[in-house]
C-alpha cells in the first residue's frame, strides 16, 4: 500500500483527490492538510511515502512546505500539484525537492499516475511541463 499525505487548501479539491486515489487500491491517504504548516505537522507523526503539496497554499506554501517535509522525512517522496504550467514555478518546486509535478486540470489517472511513478523510484511532470524537464 502506497501512503500519502495530501494538502491543498481547498476542501472540495482535497475530497476529491482523496476519492480519486484511494479508488485506485494501492494507495492509502494517511493525512489531510489545508495548508503547508499542517503538512508539515503531519509528517512529524507519520511519514508516508508520498506527498501531494499544492504550490499556493495560506500559512505555508507549498515550496516551503516541501523543503520542510524532505527535512523531516528525506524518504517521502512530493508531488508538487499547481494550475501554474511554466517553468519558473517547476524550478522553484525541483529546488525545493519535489519529484513531480501534476497540473490541476489533469485527469484523475494522471495523479495516480505520478504517485505510482514516485512511489517506483522515478520522477513524473505532467506533459505540459515535461518539455522542460524530460
């Protein structure tokens, strides 16, 4: 079983992505955060392999929370989910440590997609920022 940790700052967004994957029967979501400073504090309790950290969160950003979380736990493995397609904001989140990055209109199985990838060892982008980092 894959565990997660999933933030976003919006609920319906959060429940959404919970259902999406833990359809999928591998993956379990262990944690739910509205923003980077609950990730964070949850991953001082359990580290799970995955991290799914929105880029634009209130309290704590995304990229700061990914710095956070790879301090405490260098094993989970974060996938940067963001509507923000250029490479600027990819950088910033490569910089921070994150392995993936999902954009928000993806379908479903794409993030399903990238935590399998993760969780395998590799990295994944979505393909309008794949072009950039190959």
């Amino acid at each position: 079983m894959i565990t997660v940790l999933l933030a976003d700052d919006h609920a319906m967004v959060r429940d959404g992505l919970r259902y999406i994957l833990e359809a999928a029967g591998d993956i379990q979501i262990i944690a739910l955060a509205s923003n980077g400073k609950e990730a964070v504090a949850h991953v001082l309790t359990a580290c799970p392999n995955i991290a799914v950290i929105d880029i634009s969160m209130p309290v704590m950003d995304g990229i700061e929370a990914t710095r956070q979380i790879l301090e405490i736990c260098p094993r989970t493995r974060v996938i940067t989910l963001s509507m923000y397609h250029t490479g600027e904001y990819v950088q910033r989140a490569l910089n921070a440590g994150a392995l993936g990055y999902v954009l928000k209109d993806a379908a479903g199985t794409e993030l399903i997609e990238a935590v399998r990838s993760l969780h395998a060892g590799k990295r994944y982008f979505s393909p309008q920022v794949a072009k950039y980092y190959p």
